[in-house]
C-alpha cells in the first residue's frame, strides 16, 4: 500500500512539474506575441495633429563679452613707485593721472645734462668767434681745420641737446595717465616706495564699449550682414532674452583657431550697465529666414515613395495615403504647400 501511495505522489510532482514548464512557456510566447505585434502596432499610431506656424531657420552661435576701449599701461621702465592715485574699481575720467614713479634722479640727470649743454652752447659760441677773427688771417690749411673744430662743437652741442630731451622723455614716462575714461579693473602695484617692473599692469576699461563677440565659420559668417539682429542668452542670466545687432563682421580669419573662423561683434541693450562683465559667455541666436502662419509637420511623417511625397492622414477612422506638396523644411518641421490643412490628424509609419 504505501509503495502505491508513493508512487501516485510521484507522479503527481512529475504531472505538476509539467503544467508548471508549459504555463510559463504560454506566459512566454504570450509575451513575445505582444512584444512583436501589438507594441509595433501601438508604435505605428502615432499621432499629429497639422497645425499652421512660424516657420524659421536659425543660427545659433556662442561667445563672450569683450570691450573695444580697454588699456593695460605699465612705466617704461622698472624704479621706486612714488604715488598711486587709483585703486581697482575707481571710476576714471580720461588722462585721470594713476601713479608715477619717483623723479628726483632723474631730475638731478636732466640738471647735469642741462649743465652740459650751456657749457657746450658756451664752447660753440666762442669756437664760431674764434673761426670768424681768424678766418682771413690764418692760410687756408688753418681756416679748413678752425671749420672742422667749429663742426665738432656743433656736433657736441646738438648731442647735448638730445640728451636733454632724452631725460625729459624719460621724466615724462615716469608718470602714467589714461587715454580713455571707465573702470579700473586691474592694478599690480599699490604701495608707495616699493619697487615696480615693466610688468606691474594697471588696467582701465571703458563698459560702455563692451560687446558681445562671437565666432562664426565661414560656411555660416555669409548668412550675416552688418545690423542684422539676433537674441542673446547669457550664462549668467539664462532666464532673460537680450537683443543684439551686428556692428561689425571680420574680412579676415582669427587666428589660432582650429578652423576658418571669423569675429562678428554686436552691441547689445543694456551693455555698460552694472551686471555685465568681460569674459561673461552666452549664445545668441540669428533668424536666417522665416515663413509665417504656414502649416507644417514634422519630417518624420513625410513618407517618399518614387520622388513623390505621401503622408498618413485619417479619413473617417481611417487612415488613407494621400499625396502633398512640401515646401521649406526648418529644424525637422516641413512646410506643406498642398495636400494638408490644420486640424487634419496624420500618422507616423514605422516602416
């Protein structure tokens, strides 16, 4: 009896075992059939609804802010700084003085050369009193050489001159001022009585030239023309739309570019006001063409069979192949000449 009990409870685990192997086998193919048709089927239905808009190309390109009044000045020549009149963030008027170094030796070399140039002027003036009494005395042997040391002492007097003028030059570069009025954004040396080089910058910057530039490739830079607008979005400021306009585009390529590039500068509202600051970067975007209240549909509805073009549109709960003419295509949207108007429904085909 019991071995009998066994063996029906072995078969009934071989018996379950089975139906457990085919049910997931039917779950199996159920899902593959689902996968395989219906999916595809869903995917093929998607919908559009034609609608008429504004059709634009654009170009869209980055760049920075920079300034076309901005100077960086530096003394000729290293020495004792004596004044600082600036600090960085100043506001400066144009030829405002910013700092100077100290004078006093040169002013002691401009006083000897000036010494030496009276006592020259003074050795001249008597080399050309000397050469007139004796010009018509001496033999001609003598008068030539009473010319020629009436000769050097004009050389050296005219050499003492420059070494005046030299020293005032070099009195005048020992004070620094601005050409242009603005900001100043820059100053290395700070402190009287310290030592600077020539390579201690004091920097002014002019804000209300600032302008946005950009780099265009030379594919592109022939679609732009000088006042042509665009809208700029700054980094800084990625929620405001500012306009801009094309002041200037380059004739020749910028360098040290990894292809053909070319600046192409443009004013923009509110440039020189506080919040905008060199090096701020930002995009801008330029309408090439645009087609207003047209319809248009995405190219992905557009199908091409033999040249011709066919879309999907319904016809009472139908879908029916019809042809169109399209027109300008913009950013994946397609302009339709013919053949569609808004409020029709079509269907992408995923063929």
């Amino acid at each position: 009896m019991n071995k009998v009990l066994g063996k029906l409870n072995s078969i009934k685990k071989k018996v379950t075992l089975k139906w457990i192997v085919v049910f997931f086998l039917v779950v199996g193919a159920v899902i593959f059939v689902y996968q395989r048709f219906f999916l595809k089927e869903e995917k093929a239905l998607a919908m559009y609804t034609v609608k008429r808009e504004t059709l634009q190309e654009t170009l869209a390109v980055t760049g920075e802010i920079d300034a076309s009044e901005k100077v960086s000045l530096h003394f000729q020549t290293g020495g004792r700084l004596s004044w600082v009149g600036i600090k960085e963030g100043d506001v400066v008027k144009k030829f405002a003085g910013i700092a100077s170094l100290d004078t006093r030796q040169l002013q002691k070399t401009l006083q000897k050369y000036l010494n030496t140039y009276s006592k020259e002027r003074r050795d001249f003036e008597q080399s050309t009193t000397d050469n007139d009494e004796l010009a018509i005395a001496l033999s001609t042997d003598i008068r030539d050489r009473a010319k020629r040391t009436l000769e050097n002492a004009q050389f050296d007097l005219d050499n003492s001159v420059i070494d005046v003028e030299l020293q005032a030059i070099a009195k005048e570069y020992s004070f620094l001022y601005t050409p242009i009025g603005g900001i100043v954004t820059r100053v290395d040396a700070t402190e009287p009585g310290t030592n600077v080089s020539v390579t201690d910058i004091y920097q002014v910057i002019n804000p209300e030239s600032i302008y946005f530039s950009v780099s265009v490739d030379q594919t592109e830079v022939v679609d732009l023309q000088v006042g042509q607008r665009g809208t700029i979005t700054f980094d800084a400021y990625p929620d405001q739309k500012v306009s801009g306009a094309i002041t200037s585009i380059g004739f020749t390529p910028k360098t040290d570019e990894s292809g053909t590039v070319y600046e192409v500068e443009m004013t923009f509202e509110s440039a020189g006001i506080n919040g905008y600051r060199l090096g701020m970067t930002g995009d801008v975007e330029f309408v090439l063409n645009e087609i207003k209240n047209t319809v248009v549909v995405p190219i992905e509805y557009i199908i091409d069979e033999d040249g011709k073009e066919f879309v999907q549109r319904q016809v009472q709960e139908q879908m029916k192949k019809i042809p169109v003419e399209t027109g300008q295509e913009y950013g994946g949207m397609v302009q339709i000449l013919d053949g569609l108007f808004a409020g029709d429904v079509i269907y992408e085909i995923d063929e």
